[in-house]
C-alpha cells in the first residue's frame, strides 16, 4: 500500500535466491531495483530478511510500473522452480 513515498518495499520471505541475484536477472530483462542487502549496514549477523527483499520505485507511467511488477513475478516463480 502507497503511503506518499516513490519506493515500495517488496519482500519475499524464503526466496531461494539472494535480493542480489534477483536483483541481476531483472537488470538483465530491464527491470532496475534496489537489492535490500545495501539498506542494512552495521547489522550484527547475517539477518536473512536483508537478503530478501527489494527496493522498488514506482514513479514513472502506470503500465511501466504493471510491466516491471509482472517481470519481477516472472523472475521470483523462476527462481522458485515454478515458472
């Protein structure tokens, strides 16, 4: 839900590949997000959930913002062996 900023927080709890990974097959289909693992500097551990998510901005036309969504749906039931 969009509360007034131009970054959406997406999170995929157990995704089998790191938010860095992710992060490489979208860029190679167009898609540019943020990989979560740079917002967490100085955590103690290596706390899964920075690994599992993604930064995404979605201030540009609707159906760019439809078609990277749909792009990053495709790249998760990939890495996930579903798709």
């Amino acid at each position: 839900r969009a509360e007034g900023a131009i970054f959406l927080w997406v999170w995929f709890p157990g995704l089998p590949v790191s938010s860095e990974e992710l992060y490489r097959r979208l860029k190679q289909r167009g898609v540019l997000v943020l990989s979560g693992h740079h917002f967490f500097p100085g955590l103690e551990g290596d706390w899964r959930h920075r690994h599992e998510c993604l930064r995404v901005s979605y201030a540009m036309p609707e159906e760019m913002v439809r078609r990277g969504v749909e792009i990053i749906g495709e790249e998760v039931r990939r890495a996930s062996g579903a798709g």
